[in-house]
C-alpha cells in the first residue's frame, strides 16, 4: 500500500510539473514543436512512456491531449475579447490561421448531421471532376461537405457514395452548383491552399476517432509521423492498429490528411485510395514546401 501511494504520488507530481510546461509553452510561437511528448519527457529528464504513464493516471487524458485543449481554450476566450480572428488565433499559440480553419469543426463543435444510420434523411448532392490523383468525388448535405473520394472511374466512385449513404433520402448530381466546392478542393490539391471558409465539414466519428482525425489535422504540411509515434502521443503505447482504424474512418481524406501518416520503417503504408496516390500526396507537399524554402533564400529581407 505504501509503496503504491507513493507512485501516485511521484506521478502527480511528474504530472503537475509536464501540465505547468504545456501552460507555459502552448502560446508560445517562439518554441514550435516543444509540446511533443518526447520533448516535454527530455526537459523533465525522464522516458516518454514514464511521463505518458503518469499522466494518464494522474490526470486521466494524455498530455497531447491537455495541451490542445488548453489551445482550444485559449483560442476561444481570445475570441471573446478581439474583434479580429486573425489575432485570436495567434493569441492562441497556433502557427498559423490554417491550423484553426482545418481544426475548426473539432475546437468550435461544428454539429454533424450525415453519418448517423448511413445519411438516414439526408439529401446529398456529388459532382465528379478531373484531378492530379485522377477522378475527385465530392458530396455535400446542407451542413458541408460529407464525403471526398479519388478513383479511377465515375461509376466506381458512384458505387462507393451509394454505399456510403445508402439511407440517404436523395442522391443527387449537382455541377453547377457544386462547381466552387470542387474548384476548392482542386486548388487546395494542386497548390496547398486552404479551401475558403465557406467549405465546412459534415463528418462525424467517435470520440476517438475524432482525436485521431485532430491529431492528424496538427500535423504540418510536408510531415509525417508513424502510426506508433502517433498512438504514443494520444496516450496508447501500442496504439498503431488503433490509429490506423481510426485513419480508415476518415471519409474526407486530404482535408484531414491521413496521407501523413506512414509505417515506422518509413515505408508509405495504406491508404483508403490507394498507395500510389499516397505517394503522390507526400511528394507534391514536399515540393511544394522546397520551392517555399528556396523563394525564403532568395528572398533578400
């Protein structure tokens, strides 16, 4: 007994010391990258997995989880008190205002409304168009956008939504009045640019699935993390199976980029719509993100 209440002491206090540095450091521009795990684990001096461990017992989420909460919370008493999200947004610690905009549904509680009994009551408009990664699916309900898809033929990718939403009141194409939505998607695929405001989600999922979807989310462009180091930072030692489940889940890849995530030995891994398109995905951020670096270079101020 007196062994086992001084562990939990020794986890409180691990715990309160890891919380204080999140608090210190989640609106900290000047320290990117400080709230992963194993950084926070270094400055305490002591193993990821110890520093997981405790403060899962101590606090009961993990400390990924604390700090983007404490974000979240930051960004929304920011907003309450300036008239510019802009400046909310950097108040609140984040990099840049497209970590609020692709967060957004998750930090501001968008309701969704299409996935319960397979879109039972919804009607749901799609259109088709040409892409980098071949033929682009997109459906909308009245809420947003439900459903994103990339394949190698209309018919298939008809079969696919029909299935998705098989209780769907109405299925319906729309080019016309789907031609933004889709010009959103195809410029934020080509050159990284963020869709419009406009373009909410309507997506639903667990509670976690909807961690994984925002973990995924955090990651910045270019980047990838592995399925384990993924599941660690949620607070699940042997968590790859899991995060990759919850990967699956994601029926509006590209906006919530589960193309980032690759198998430990560095290698691709699955992907809902297909490896090759994987690939393509990673290496078109890259590219993107080495043209950013060298225009910086070059640019004399």
């Amino acid at each position: 007994m007196a062994r086992q209440s001084a562990e939990n002491s020794a986890d409180v206090v691990l715990a309160q010391q890891a919380a204080d540095l999140i608090e210190q450091r989640v609106t900290d521009l000047e320290k990117p990258g400080q709230l992963a795990l194993k950084v926070l684990a270094a400055d305490l001096g002591v193993a990821p997995t110890q520093l997981q461990k405790a403060f899962l017992r101590a606090v009961g989420i993990s400390p990924w989880d604390y700090g983007a909460e404490k974000r979240a919370q930051a960004f929304r008493a920011n907003l309450k008190e300036t008239a510019r999200v802009t400046d909310a947004i950097y108040a609140a610690g984040y990099g840049s205002p497209s970590r609020v905009y692709e967060q957004s549904g998750f930090l501001l509680g968008m309701s969704p409304a299409s996935y319960a009994k397979h879109g039972q009551g919804a009607t749901i408009r799609f259109d088709i168009v040409d892409s980098p990664l071949g033929r682009l699916l997109v459906a909308t309900t009245a809420v947003g956008l439900c459903f994103l898809a990339f394949g190698d033929t209309d018919e298939g990718l008809q079969t696919e939504l029909a299935l998705e939403f098989r209780n769907a009141d109405r299925l319906s194409r729309d080019e016309v009045g789907l031609r933004g939505v889709l010009e959103d998607v195809v410029e934020h695929l080509e050159t990284g640019k963020l869709p419009s405001r406009e373009l909410a989600l309507d997506v639903q999922g667990t509670a976690f699935q909807r961690r994984v979807w925002q973990a995924l989310l955090a990651i910045p462009t270019g980047g990838v993390v592995s399925y384990a180091e993924l599941g660690l930072e949620m607070g699940m030692e042997a968590g790859q199976r899991a995060v990759a489940k919850g990967c699956a889940t994601n029926k509006v890849s590209l906006l919530i980029p589960c193309h980032r995530i690759v198998r430990s030995d560095g290698a691709a891994g699955g992907y809902r719509w297909g490896v090759k398109r994987k690939q393509r995905l990673l290496a078109m951020e890259t590219q993107r993100i080495g043209a950013k670096e060298c225009q910086k270079s070059r640019d004399p101020s």
